[in-house]
C-alpha cells in the first residue's frame, strides 16, 4: 500500500530546494538535497511530516470504504443466513487491511 503521495512528497522538494525525486521501491523516495551531487532519501521524519499534514492517500482511503463495507455486508449476511461464517471472513480481510496501514521505517 502507497503511504505517500508523489505530489505531496514532489512539493515538500521544491519548496525546500531538492531536486530530481524518483521512487526506488513503494515508500522509499530519493533526490538531490539542495547543492548536494548524490541523491539521498527524502528523511524519515519529513515523510512523517508529511503523512501528518496531508492524512491518507486515495489507495487508503479505498481500503479502508472497503473494509467498512465489507464488514457491513457480512454482518446483514450472518443475520440473514444464521451463519457466523461472512463475520469471520470480514475478520480476516481486516486484519490484513489494518496490517497494510503499518509504515514502514526505511
């Protein structure tokens, strides 16, 4: 899951003079600090920053509607069918949903 939007990460560089950002894997984003020649990862706490300031990125905010509707459907599923099954089901989907919202530290 995508924590980070190119375009928030994008405008934090050139309001603060670093150049050329590129993504070398999901959550891991590079550029050339202000007079800098290598480029180096955009810092930790800049990303968290960030993430405070902006809140979630569509691709979670979809997660999310989808984990909320989808424990809603199984809730009217185990009262209609008497089955505890879809509530389990629903369990397990939001258990890897809440995982995925876990950031990880670079």
């Amino acid at each position: 899951m995508t924590h980070y939007s190119v375009d928030w990460i994008e405008a934090w560089c050139q309001e603060n003079g670093w150049t050329e950002l590129f993504v070398e894997r999901r959550n891991s984003y590079w550029a050339f600090p202000p007079g800098g020649v290598m480029p180096e990862p955009i810092p930790s706490h800049v990303l968290r920053v960030i993430k405070a300031e902006k809140g979630l990125t569509l691709e979670e905010r979809l997660w999310s509607m989808s984990a909320v509707i989808g424990t809603v459907a199984a809730v009217v599923s185990t009262f209609v069918f008497r089955c505890p099954m879809p509530l389990v089901f629903a369990f397990a989907f939001n258990a890897v949903t809440v995982a995925q919202f876990e950031l990880e530290d670079v």
